[in-house]
C-alpha cells in the first residue's frame, strides 16, 4: 500500500517579517526534517496554516515540498470550505506529485453525511494518488465520525488513510482498524499527545509537529524494534510540552515556530493564523517546560 507511515512531521509554513511566505526557511526546514529522520513530510495542514494560504502560495510551498524531499513520500494538506476549491487543491497536488493527498471536511455545521459524502466522492475523484481523510473535530467544529470514514473508504477506492482526531483516540483508532483492516491505514495527530495509543491500536503513523521529530523518531524506531520501554521513556519525557502545545491549534504553531526559530531554522515566529500568535507570557512558560523536556 502506497501513501505515508511512521512519523510524518506537519511542516510549519514559515514566513518572513512582512508576511510573505519564506522560501529560505523552508529549505532549510524540509532538510532539518529528513536530517532528524523523518519518514515521510507533510505540508499545508491545520498546523500548517494551508487555509491562511492563496492557492498559487500553496501550490507553491507543496511543489517545493515535494522538490526537497527526495525519496521520502510527501503529504499534502487539501483542506478547503468549499468542495471546489478542495478539488482544485487536490487537483494541484497531484499534478505536482504529491504521494497522498489530506482533506478535512469543510467547516459547514449545516452539512450531514449525505453532502460530506459526496464532497469526498468528488475530491477523491480529482486524486491521482491516496486521499487520506481528516476527521478533527477540535479544530473545525464538525465530525465525520469512524462510521462514515469507513463507508467512505469502502465507496471510494483510493480514500486508503484516515487520520483519527476526534476523541477518543484509542476508541476510534482501534474501531477502525478492526473493521477496515489493511484497506485503511490510520494514523494519530493531535501533535504527537496520544503517541502510545497510536503505537499499541498498531496505527501505521504519526502526523505530529516539526519541531519534536527526532526524539519521535526516536520512540517509534524504538517500539518497532520491539522496545515499548524506550519509546514510552522518550514519550514521558516529551509529555509536558505535548500538553502544553496541545491546548489549542494556535499553541501548536507558535509553539512549534518559536521551537523551530530558536534553533536557527526558521527565521521568524510570524503566523497567518490569528491565535499562533503567542504571548511573552505564553512564550517563556513554552521555553521553561521546553528546557525541562531537553528540547530548547
């Protein structure tokens, strides 16, 4: 089965001080990632600000991508709150060749199972590679729900993944590899919080954030190899800054920007999503916890 596995880091879309998206950061960004021992890239996700993106900036950043990642597959965040502009998003990616695409529904409250149905029927069929559906509800405000997931990929062959982040993880993950079997890969988010519950449902990867991949690279090799103790060791140790990020999708980004700038990666912590824009507050009690995990 084709499509992404492992870790698979969601690449923060780092742009310069005048908002502009930041071609040079990037660069170095995609190389940090496959240094660090990822497995694969993500990009133009939640955590990625895609929706904060014009079209040509986000065909842009996923060619890039895909340029600098070499033989490690690249996924493609092609959430939109219109089924046209999703298709076309998809359209993009697979033109430019995305290993998999990543939609999330629209943010249409409004909508039940029929009209999400045929928005995925139609975004699957714009796809000349796996659809991976997003199911995050903590972000979005509405919930597909392992049910519908699961008729969808039993309908439409090349929706191959499902990326589980209504809650609970365990409950869902576990349903879903139950009745779907090896159709269906699943995969965790929520920035790495859940990282033993994807590892012990035998999920077949991890979508967190870019700025903790080496130490969960680490826990996954780990736990493949047999070593459950090492890889809830590192997961222990990486726990209080998975909490703290966690605490809203605005948290994630700026936490990971101001992570990633630290070290000399990205050059500024500027966000187009409204609520990375993290105080000096929040900021220093990000730095301490970060420090006490080892990763500042």
């Amino acid at each position: 089965m084709s499509g992404v596995r492992g870790v698979v880091p969601m690449l923060v879309t780092p742009f310069a001080a005048n908002g502009e998206v930041d071609e040079r950061s990037l660069h170095r960004l995609v190389a940090h990632e496959i240094e660090s021992g990822a497995h694969g890239l993500a990009a133009l996700g939640l955590a990625g600000e895609g929706t904060y993106l014009s079209r040509d900036e986000r065909a842009m950043v996923a060619s890039f991508v895909v340029d600098g990642a070499g033989d490690i597959p690249v996924l493609i965040g092609c959430t939109a709150d219109s089924t046209q502009e999703a298709v076309a998003l998809v359209e993009d990616a697979s033109r430019i060749g995305a290993s998999e695409v990543m939609v999330a529904p629209p943010r249409r409250p409004d909508w039940g199972p029929a009209e999400f149905r045929e928005h995925y029927r139609q975004v699957a069929a714009a796809a000349t590679c796996d659809v991976m559906v997003q199911d995050a509800p903590f972000a979005l405000g509405v919930e597909l729900g392992v049910d519908l997931v699961l008729a969808l990929s039993e309908e439409l062959p090349n929706v191959r993944s499902y990326k589980v982040e209504a809650l609970p993880y365990w409950e869902n993950a576990v349903r879903a590899r139950a009745s779907a079997g090896v159709r269906l890969r699943v995969l965790g988010g929520h920035g790495g919080l859940y990282l033993l519950d994807v590892l012990d449902s035998a999920a077949d990867g991890l979508i967190p954030g870019a700025d903790l991949t080496v130490k969960l690279v680490k826990a996954w090799d780990a736990y493949v190899a047999g070593s459950r103790d090492v890889a809830a060791r590192i997961y222990s140790t990486l726990l209080p800054l998975l909490v703290y990020q966690a605490q809203s999708l605005g948290l994630l980004v700026g936490g990971a920007k101001t992570l990633l700038h630290a070290r000399g990666i990205i050059e500024t912590t500027v966000c187009r999503l409204p609520e990375a824009h993290i105080t000096d507050v929040t900021r220093n009690r990000l730095v301490e916890i970060a420090e006490a995990c080892g990763v500042y």
